[in-house]
C-alpha cells in the first residue's frame, strides 16, 4: 500500500507538489498521469525516498520513508524513466548488486537473477558487460532489479518506453498478475491506451496538484464528462493545443 499526506515539494518559490493526498492500496494498478512538468517524476521520487518532501508524508506499507527509510524502502521496487545501469558491470553482477542493496544474496537470489534475465530473454547476456546493452535490453535489466529483492510495491515510471511489443505486453501481463496476487503497482504513463486499459483506477495531475482520480467512470463523473475517452477528458482537465493555435501553426 501507498499512502501520501499532504506531499509537497517546493524549490525555492516554485511548488513542484502541492499538497497532494493519494492512497493505493494492495492488490491495485493505479495510473498516474500529468503532463511535463505537472510534478509526476517528482512525486515518484518522493515515494522512492531518492528527494526529501518540503512537507507532507509518504507511507510505504504503513511505514515511513522518513522516519524509517530502509524499512520502507525494502518493501519497494523503483523503476525510473531512465534506465541507468553501470556499464563496467555484467548484466548477473548488476542484478546480484541490486539484491544485495537489500541484504540478499546466496544460491536463492541466484536463482532469482536467472529467472528474471530469462523472463525478459536476457539469459544469453547475463555474462556481457552492459555497456552492449541496447536502450530496452538496459529498460528490461532495470525492470528486473527492481523486482530481484521480491517487493510489495512497484513504482514505475514510464515502464513502456524502449520495449519492444513482446516485452511491453510482457510486463503488463506482469502487473497484472502482481497486483492479483495482492501486490501494488503506481504506474505513470503519456500511453493513455495504456492507462485507460490497464489501471483500475488512475488520478490526474497537474500544475502539482492532483485534479481528478478514481475508476474511469468515477473521473469522468466529477469532471461532468461522462462522454469524453480518457484522451480528451486529460485534455480537458490539463489544456490542450486550441484548433486557433493549429490554425496558426499552419498558416501559409
């Protein structure tokens, strides 16, 4: 479960996040959408513990990522937009490095490593050095150090992006069996196909603050858009490009 309180997260006179209250419980896929900049990748952070909140609280399974950080932390796997890896490392010593960030090593982590670089096809890579990696093969070794230490929560980050069609319906037929076995997934993505097809239920961000969520009925009610798809009721609540300023655009 996640919760949060309050979260805010200001830089200097700018407020990225502004006091938003959410809670995801178990056994949920929960999409997150906002346009650039609407506090998302921030908020993310937040929850992951990688920025401290100007204010507010972020509660991982009931703990406190504040106050008890590596408590909360153990129970959470992160997966940012950008898959970083170190490149002077194979794609097994990777995989063993994250699991040891958790305390676990040993024949069963061993295990583990080999059934997630199989699940993604990386088996045959497990022993190259990951500066060879393509961009997905980089995306889906990511995926799998996030999930090597067998967390309660998974918080992702745009997760579609560099996969190719195999491994994106892969990994949805992933969180949707995580979240089925009482797991929790925050997802965000600009896919809103995605979204409207995978989540349960979703919220809306924008300019830091969260403008609507709940099921896609439950938006669409208290948007008073119950005939708007997903598209044109996150353009509706955020801005989109007016057909005057296309006119303009294309104007001899």
């Amino acid at each position: 479960m996640i919760r949060l309180i309050h979260l805010t997260k200001q830089y200097g006179k700018f407020t990225a996040v502004d006091g938003i209250d959410l809670e995801v419980p178990s056994g949920e896929l929960f999409g997150f959408l906002g346009p650039n900049g609407a506090g998302k990748t921030t908020t993310f952070r937040m929850i992951a513990g990688i920025l401290r909140p100007t204010s507010g609280t972020v509660e991982i399974g009931g703990i406190d990522i504040t106050r008890s950080p590596l408590e909360a932390k153990s129970r959470l796997g992160f997966i940012p937009d950008r898959p970083f890896v170190y490149d002077k490392l194979t794609g097994g010593e990777f995989l063993r490095f994250a699991a040891a960030l958790y305390g676990q090593q040993g024949p069963a982590v061993e295990r583990r490593i080999d059934e997630l670089l199989e699940l993604f096809e990386l088996t045959r890579w497990k022993d190259e050095l990951t500066e060879s990696y393509s961009h997905g093969m980089r995306q889906k070794l990511i995926i799998s150090g996030a999930l090597v230490h067998r967390p309660a929560v998974i918080v992702v980050d745009e997760p579609m992006v560099g996969l190719d069609p195999k491994s994106a319906r892969l990994l949805k037929d992933l969180f949707r069996q995580f979240v089925d076995r009482g797991g929790t997934v925050l997802m965000s993505t600009h896919t809103l196909e995605v979204a409207e097809t995978m989540c349960d239920r979703l919220a809306i961000i924008h300019g830091g603050k969260i403008v609507a969520h709940g099921t896609m009925a439950e938006v669409q009610e208290q948007t008073s858009s119950e005939d708007l798809g997903l598209e044109d009721l996150f353009l509706k609540l955020t801005g989109g490009l007016r057909d005057h300023q296309l006119d303009t655009i294309l104007e001899a």
